[in-house]
C-alpha cells in the first residue's frame, strides 16, 4: 500500500509540475497582442518573449538531466520549482518589456529543471507495464495546461490584465514545492550517484545550442550566419568530446547504437519545429487580422489542446499494447494534413475550416506524443532515464525554439523590426502562410522518421 501511495504523490506532484510550464507558454501567447500595445514592443522583440523562455530550456535541459542522476532527481525538481515560481512572480512585475524577457530567461532555468526530472522519477517508480499509463497521465497534463492556457490566459487578460497570468500561477508553485518536501520525504532517484558531470562538454552543449538558435534566428544579418557557423562548429566539438570522455553528459552512443532511441528523438524534434509556432501565429491571426479580443481567441486556441488533452491518455494505454512506431506515425500523418489546410489560411478563411483543422492538430499531436515518449523512455537502461528525460525534453525545447526561430526569420524578411498595425497585415497574413506552408513539409518529414525508428 505504502509504494502504491508513493507512485500516487510521484504522479500527481510531476502531473502538476508538468501543466505549470506548458500552461504559462500557451496563455502568453495569447496575451501578446495586449503586451505588445502596453509595453511598445515591435514585431522581433515580441516573439523574443516565448523564444527566450524556449532557448534557456534547451540550453540547460541536458546537463540539469545528467546532474540530476548523478545529485539527485527531487533535488533539482524542488530548485528547479522554486527557481520557476520565483521568476513568475518577477514577470508579474515587469516594468518594461527587457524585464519581461530577463524574468523568462529565469522561467526557462526553471522550467528545464522540473521537465527533465520529473518524467524521469515517474519512469522511475513505475514498472514498464504501467509506465505507459503513467506517461499518459503526465503528458495529459501537458495537454491541459495547453488547454487551460489559451482560455484562462485570455480570460485574465481581458479582465484583469496581462500580468495576472502570471501571479496567479505562484500559489500553484508554492503548492507543488510543499507537496514534494513534505509528500516524498526520505526519498530520491540518483541512478549516476558518484559519477563525475562532465562541465566541458555541458558547456558545450549550452554555447552551441545558443549560438545555433539565436544565429538562426538572425540569420538574415551577416553577424546571424557567423552565429550559425560558429555554433555549428561548436555542436561538431561537442559531439567528438561526448564520445571520447568517459562519462559524458549526453550519452551519444544512445544515437548511434539505439535506432529506437535516435528516431523517436527526431521525430519529436521535427514535430515540434513545426507544430509549436502554430498556437503564436493563430494568436496574431485572430486578433490582429480576424478582430477578435483575447477571450474569444483563447476560446478558439482551445479547440486544439482539447482535442489532444482528450487523445493523450487514450494513446498512453494504446502504447503498453501496441507498437509505438505505428501509433506515432498515424498521429503525425493526421497533424500534417491539418498543417497543410493551413498553409492556405487567408483574411476570409471561414471558422469552421479554422476549427476543423485545430481537431485535427489536437487528434495528430495526442496520438503522437505519448506512444513516441513512451518508446524513447522504453528503449533505454534505467541508469540512462535522467539523460532520455531530458532528451526528449530538448528535442521538444529546441523543436520549440526553432519553430519560433523561424517566426523571427519570416517577420523579419516579410514584416521587420516594427509593431503590428493595419498597414503591414497583409505582409503579417503573408509571414502566416509561409510558415504553415514549411510547417507542412516539416510534418511529411516527421512521418517518415517516425516510420524508420523499427
């Protein structure tokens, strides 16, 4: 009975955990516009708003992965929360939009911190028969978050204003620090106790990704592509240290011996570079061309984390019975054919179609999320759950953060470092279109890769 409450107080702690961060993405994205018109923020620096948060995630998700093994899980899952609440807080306060953009740097050291740790103590606790099951459960929160975000966030922001969004999610991370020291008293998760974190290669990892990110996104000025070259150079360096120190950050042979592995990786990552940016420009969409206010728009947004909040358990009980490859593939075929619907949105697009293709990303990414998490967490040794954890988590950060890197390089090709007003709409619905249109052929890709990890 003891351990059967004790995988309870793991799940519902991580469960909890898990919606704070997606759901604080998602209801920003909707509360941008007002932002935007508050603070006087152009178009560059407004995505910079989500990029910021993403790119620190991803620049820390693996070594906070492979200090976790090696310090303890629930150590770095409570830092990890109080760094988290600490920074929403600030934000809450932010006098000028920098501040904002400082506070969701903090917000995404946070945020790596708790992704990383808490799939990988859920993977801990519970047995392979159940662990698809309890991924569901925490990939399911996720979803709501995503869900919840969009509807409360223009809620708050219509009614309270912007900055509620973020002070309101405080009390949720004091609850969540609380139930951990005094819930999982006694116990922690270190599968690496003893072994050496390897700081050349964690720094490596960081200035690449950082280099790679940012000089994507600026790749249209020469400072951009050097950006790009040098962080190229680095992400090379740090693959050859990986694979001669003798207890890397990031185990790279997982890659190159585990197909499964490396697959289920990709294929995470090119979905997430094509799907994440949907929910942003559909912000802008609504609001800015369509007219309507932040509530109406949240409402609208909703349709699709819905849908994938409602698919997500469903495919974690399908995933302990059935192949994982097979499930994931059918779910990034059904999510691309909506991409493709809205490759050809334009300012009389009707809401049905609108609606119709937010059900079909929502009904994709739930099929797709859970079976594909489960087979990375499912093709590992139990020493390796910190490091697949926080794999899968920076596939999706840096998925994520690309996806934003290329909103940054269409507005700044098609719109340019200007605030959002009736006379560059039409070159804003163009920037929308383009990069629905690549998100369609990211999503063809991602099929394929999904296909080839057996």
């Amino acid at each position: 009975m003891g351990e059967e409450t004790n995988k309870m107080t793991v799940l519902l702690v991580a469960t909890i955990a898990s919606f704070l961060t997606p759901f604080m993405a998602s209801s920003v994205n909707v509360a941008l516009p007002v932002i935007a018109n508050e603070l006087t923020v152009n178009a560059i620096l407004l995505s910079w708003i989500t990029t910021s948060f993403l790119l620190t995630s991803a620049m820390l998700a693996v070594p906070f992965g492979r200090i976790a093994d090696i310090y303890g899980m629930k150590r770095i899952f409570i830092i990890g929360i109080i760094i988290f609440t600490i920074a929403t807080f600030m934000a809450s306060l932010s006098p000028f939009v920098e501040f904002l953009i400082f506070s969701r740097v903090l917000q995404g050291v946070g945020s790596s911190m708790i992704f990383v740790t808490g799939l990988a103590i859920i993977s801990s606790v519970f047995p392979p028969s159940e662990m698809g099951r309890a991924i569901g459960i925490n990939v399911t929160a996720v979803f709501i978050g995503l869900v919840m975000g969009p509807v409360l966030g223009g809620l708050f922001t219509q009614y309270l204003g912007w900055r509620s969004i973020f002070y309101l999610m405080v009390p949720l991370g004091i609850l969540v620090t609380i139930l951990v020291i005094f819930k999982l008293k006694g116990r922690e998760w270190a599968g690496c106790k003893g072994e050496k974190l390897d700081k050349i290669g964690s720094l490596l990892y960081a200035l690449s990704l950082l280099l790679v990110l940012v000089g994507f996104s600026q790749i249209t000025i020469l400072i951009g592509k050097i950006m790009l070259v040098l962080g190229i150079i680095s992400l090379i360096a740090f693959v050859l240290w990986e694979l001669r120190t003798p207890q890397p950050v990031l185990e790279m042979r997982l890659f190159i011996k585990n197909r499964k592995f490396a697959f289920s990786n990709l294929a995470a990552l090119i979905s997430f570079t094509g799907t994440f940016a949907v929910v942003f420009l559909l912000s802008l969409y609504l609001q800015f061309i369509r007219g309507l206010d932040p509530r109406a728009a949240g409402l609208v947004l909703a349709t699709q984390t819905l849908f994938m909040a409602f698919m997500s358990p469903v495919a974690g009980r399908l995933s302990d019975r059935y192949e994982s490859r097979i499930l994931a593939s059918i779910g990034m075929t059904i999510t691309t054919v909506g991409l493709i619907i809205f490759s050809f949105l334009n300012a009389d697009t009707s809401f049905y179609v609108i609606l119709f293709s937010l059900v079909l990303l929502g009904i994709g990414a739930g099929i797709f999320s859970t079976p594909n998490t489960h087979a990375v967490m499912n093709s590992v040794k139990k020493r390796y759950f910190g490091v697949a954890s926080a794999t899968i988590s920076t596939m999706r950060i840096v998925g994520q953060t690309l996806s934003m890197g290329m909103v940054l390089v269409i507005f700044s090709i098609y719109v340019g470092a200007v605030q959002f007003n009736p006379g560059n709409y039409p070159q804003l619905l163009q920037s929308i279109s383009t990069a629905f249109t690549i998100s369609a052929i990211l999503g063809f890709i991602a099929i394929f890769a999904s296909l080839a990890r057996n």
